[in-house]
C-alpha cells in the first residue's frame, strides 16, 4: 500500500504543482498582477533575488508540493478502501474502461479551498511582513492568488490520484 502511494503521489503531485504554478502565473498573459510566488520563496531562503534563488523557490514549492500530495493521497486510498469510508459516488463516464468519479475533485477543491486560506494567511502574516526583499511584502495579490491555486491543486491532485491508485492497485491484485 506504502508503493503505490508513494508513486501516485509523486506523480500526482509533480502534476497539480505544475497546474497550480501554471495558474498563479496565468495573469501575466494578459499583463494581469499576479505574485511572483518561486522568486519570494526563494530570495526568502537567500536574501537575494537573482536565478540561483529562483530556481531554490521553484525546487522548494515543487517538492513541497509532492510531500503534500501524500496527504491527499490518503484520503483517497481511505475513500478507495472496501467498504468505502464515504458513500456519495458520482461517476462522469458510466460504463468507460477507466472509472472516472467527480466526488474527488471536488472534495480535492473544497479540500484546496481551506488549505489555500490557511497557507495564505500564514505566508502573509508570518513570511510576507519579514521577507527580506520588500518588493514581495505585498499581501493584496498574494493570498487571492494563493487560494485560487490551491483550490485548482486540490482538484487536480485527487483526480488524477483517484486514476493513478486505481491502476496502481489493481495491478497488486
């Protein structure tokens, strides 16, 4: 059971990272503000801002973002067990060789939803008020920003661990 959660989380998270970065950075598409999320945690670990304490930011949030993924991991191997722990079951695509089920991202966004909140206000009141570069001590763009990404990392993390430990342990079996 450890196996296949380990790899569907590592899986799982690399991807609901990489959507998640995608959205906190969509603004500047359309030269929108956004939060420079990878430069403030890394010029906080450095007391620089330059590449070398960008690309620690990017590594950081990467791999934080695969550590979190385990949590949400579990809650779908307890939503999998037999008897499932919850009964709601909302099937997108009845009959398709791959069981697709609505009820986890959407618990994965409404589980985003407060985790976003809580990481919001902890980075704004605890990091941004000390960051060591004030340009990134502004709390306006960041805690919308931060919420809307965990809400779409939430999502994305369940969907695709609910597809990857279906498969994962159905070939235990």
């Amino acid at each position: 059971m450890i196996l296949p959660l380990l790899l569907s989380s590592f899986a799982a998270g690399l991807i609901a990272t990489a959507v998640m970065v995608f959205f906190l950075y969509l603004p500047r598409a359309w030269q929108g503000a956004t939060y420079d999320v990878m430069g403030a945690l890394g010029s906080a670990m450095t007391g620089r801002e330059n590449g070398q304490s960008r690309f620690m930011g990017t590594t950081t949030y990467f791999l934080v973002g695969i550590l979190i993924a385990l949590l949400y991991g579990w809650i779908v191997l307890a939503l999998l067990e037999d008897p499932p722990v919850m009964g709601p079951s909302w099937p997108v695509f009845p009959g398709a060789p791959v069981h697709i089920d609505l009820l986890f991202p959407l618990l994965g966004a409404l589980i985003g939803f407060v985790h976003g909140l809580v990481v919001a206000l902890l980075v704004a009141v605890i990091v941004i008020e000390h960051h060591p570069i004030v340009s990134y001590r502004e709390k306006v763009r960041l805690i919308p920003s931060q919420v809307l990404g965990h809400v779409v990392y939430g999502a994305t993390v369940m969907f695709f661990h609910h597809q990857f430990l279906q498969l994962l342990l159905s070939l235990r079996s």
